[in-house]
C-alpha cells in the first residue's frame, strides 16, 4: 500500500547540536529521514565549550535561534512524556493539523538548558535510557516514520507486537 502524502502538512526540522561525520550512524539517519513525507530537514548547531552550564546556556541559546518563528517546538529530553508509537503517531497527526511548522530539538552532550524546555510546546522521551544524541536523531526520525505508516495504513508497524 503506497504511503499518502497530505499536502497540508507543514515542513518539519530536526535542530541538532553537533556535527554528524559520516559512518554507520549517518547512513542509518540518512536511510530513515529519506522515507519521510514530509522530509525532515536537519540543521545542525554547533557544539559549545566550557563548563557544563556553560555550554548547556550556549547551545540553547544557538538552539532558540535556529527555531523558526511560530514553530511547535518538540524537545528531545529524558523528563518528557514517553508515548508508544500508536500514540506518538497521534501525537504527530495533532502537529500536523495545527497548521504549524514543526521542529524537533536534540541537545548535546550536557542536555538541553532550561530556556529550551521552557520554550518547547512539548517534550518528548525515547525511554528511561540514556542514548547518546547522534543515535536520537535516527531514532526519532524512525520512529516518525513508523507514524507515518501507522497512519496511512502501512503495514510497516505491527500493532500486536510489544
């Protein structure tokens, strides 16, 4: 069964702190976000320096100024709510319908600063798991992309399977 499109449906960004340089988890991220419809655009940020603070301060600030206006701001973050993926797929189908650009935020290494989850319209967790943030970023994009399925109909998602 062929994925629908709907044409409704604003652009998405991922807002990424570090540099990804090619290798397995790249390609992984590559192969995932290419199945998305709408694409996922990635702009990354530049990792900061200095004391954890520091640095968490520096990259939020970078983070809130690559956020487009008006975007429903998605924070990657270990306190935020961890749905199944039939839910995130309703998650993702409410963003879509609010007639809003979408943006996913991942920190670096120190996490994201509290003015960058002050700012965020929702967080969301993959787990009670620490990940590092490079392997989020194909994580999240698979698991839009299972949403994607579960909406349309595909079979991709097996519902029955835990």
């Amino acid at each position: 069964m062929p994925l629908q499109r709907n044409k409704a449906t604003k652009p998405r960004l991922l807002l990424a702190v570090g540099r990804l340089r090619s290798g397995p988890e790249a390609a992984l991220y590559a192969e995932m976000a290419g199945r998305l419809r709408p694409a996922l655009s990635l702009r990354e940020i530049p990792e900061a320096k200095g004391s954890a603070a520091e640095v968490r301060r520096r990259e939020g600030a970078a983070l809130l100024a690559a956020l487009p206006e008006g975007a429903l701001a998605v924070a990657l973050d270990l306190g935020g709510g961890a749905p199944d993926s039939t839910r995130f797929a309703a998650m993702t189908e409410g963003w879509d319908a609010c007639g809003r650009s979408i943006a996913f935020l991942i920190g670096g290494a120190e996490g994201l600063d509290p003015a960058v989850l002050a700012r965020a319209d929702q967080s969301l967790s993959l787990g009670p798991l620490t990940w590092p943030h490079f392997w989020v970023r194909a994580m999240l994009a698979e698991q839009l992309f299972r949403a994607q399925c579960i909406r349309s109909g595909h079979p991709y998602h097996r519902a029955w399977r835990p």
